[in-house]
C-alpha cells in the first residue's frame, strides 16, 4: 500500500496545534515531529484528496505531502521514538532502543508499527497518568480503540488483574498481540477486533479515541463501566471539552476531573453505584 506523508512546517510552540490538525482535521492515527515539522501519515485512497483539502483550509499554510511505500512509512518515525518517562513510574521504550531502568520503574516495551499509540501523543501521556494514579491493584479494565496496546499493557504492570483492548483496525490489533507477547503478557491482556467495547463490566474503562467516537458509543462505555467504576476518556482537542463531559454528564456519570497536556484533555468520570 501506498501512504502519503504530509507535513506542515512549524516554529516555537506550534508543533502542538498543528500535530492536532492532523489528527483532528485530516485523520491521522498520529504524528511525528521535530521543532521544525510535525508529519502524519494517510493511506493513498479516494479520501486523501477530500482530507487535505481540509487540512489545508483549518492549517492557513503550506501542507507539502510526500509518498512513501508501507515499509518506509513504518520506519520513517523511528528516529524520534527514544524511551521516555511518564508519571512516576511508567517507562516507555521502543524495542529497538536500549533503555537501563531504575528500581520501581515500569518498562512497557512498545514497537507500534502502523499503529496509533507510542507516547509521543498528549493524549496517551495524560491516559497513562491517569491509569498510574486510579490503578491499586487487582482491576479489570477495557481499552477501547488501543492502537498499539500501550495502555492496557501498561494498566496490568500497574496492577490490574486482567486487560481486554479492542480496535476496530484488523492490523492495530495484530500489532497489540504483537507488543502483548513482546511484554510476555499473554493470558492478562488480550487484543480483539470489534467495534465497541468488551462485553461485560470493568473496573476501569480507557478510550482514547476522538470526540464525536466517544460521544457515539458513549452509551456502551458507560454499559462497560462496572457501578462504582472509572471511565477514562481522551484524543479530546480543548474546544471539544464541555461537548463530552456534557454527554458523559447526560448518561449517569460523575466527571471528577479534567487533565489538560497542551490543547489536549483527558476526563476522568465515575459511574455511579458500587459500594
């Protein structure tokens, strides 16, 4: 398969505004970057046209695009993919790079592929947090839209007792069981294709996914979300804030708090029931 690349060159602190455009606007599942350009990647089919003329209407400047074949696609981030420490404990390293731990740390030990989910992103950072704070030990949690399977590797290093990820991508979920077996967490976390979340309730439920995607199955991730229970919610752009705690709010759940990274925001909310 062919992808196109495209780039939007940016200076100071833009890099975050317009990383959000290509997700938000374009549909890239993520993006690179350095302080110079940040990059995202669409697959060459009849809605790359549709999509940059968007993009290039929300950028307000120059959207340069460049094709690559799959491999080079897969390999052309790598150079910014170093190990990098998020919260207190957790450590995210790419398979490729040597990394010495310090005692406590918590290595998840990640080669994303094509998939969305590296730490890179402000969204995954502020979930990982948000799993490293409310995760005490022995919960069952749902990964909604996982990507890579960062986030539900990560919840049973932290303690949770068992993690089921579903993503509607057939090669997202590959590449999860992929880093799952890399992280020899065969049998605690477990991949599947669907396109909602896993039957049954959770202790806690993590979607990281965009907006208009959480507002439209919200009804099912509160169904997932055990009475009592967390539900962890991000890929939100700051404007979109008061739609979601809004529809969350509608549904029967108590919204704690709101992390903010840059123009990105996680919601932390509490099914109500339970003890």
């Amino acid at each position: 398969m062919r992808w196109a690349e495209i780039e939007i060159a940016v200076v100071g602190d833009e890099q975050e505004h317009y990383a959000a455009l290509l997700t938000e606007i374009a549909g890239c599942q993520g993006w690179s970057g350095d302080s110079s350009a940040v990059r995202g990647y669409l697959p060459v089919d009849e809605r790359l046209e549709g999509s940059l003329l968007a993009l290039r209407e929300a950028a307000g400047r120059e959207v340069t695009i460049r094709f690559v074949q799959e491999e080079d696609w897969a390999n052309a981030w790598k150079q910014y993919f170093k190990p990098q420490r998020i919260g207190e404990h957790i450590i995210i390293k790419p398979s490729w790079e040597e990394f010495a731990p310090e005692p406590g740390d918590l290595v998840v030990e990640m080669d994303p592929g094509m998939a969305f989910g590296t730490g890179l992103h402000a969204t995954t950072r502020l979930c990982l947090r948000a799993l490293e704070s409310h995760v005490t030990g022995g919960e069952t949690v749902a990964d909604v839209g996982t990507g890579s399977g960062i986030l539900g590797i990560a919840a049973v290093l932290l303690g949770a007792q068992k993690a089921i990820c579903t993503d509607i991508d057939p090669l997202a979920v590959r590449i999860a069981r992929e880093n799952i077996e890399r992280n020899q967490m065969e049998g605690r976390v477990e991949a599947v294709e669907a396109t909602l979340p896993p039957p049954g309730e959770f202790e806690i439920v993590v979607a990281n996914i965009l907006p208009d995607v959480i507002l439209g199955m919200a009804e099912e991730l509160v169904a997932a979300t055990k009475p009592g229970g967390l539900l962890i919610v991000s890929g939100i752009i700051e404007s979109r804030t008061d739609d979601v705690k809004a529809g969350l709010s509608a549904l029967g759940l108590t919204v704690l708090s709101v992390a903010t990274e840059g123009e990105w925001v996680a919601i932390l909310a509490r099914r109500q029931g339970g003890l």
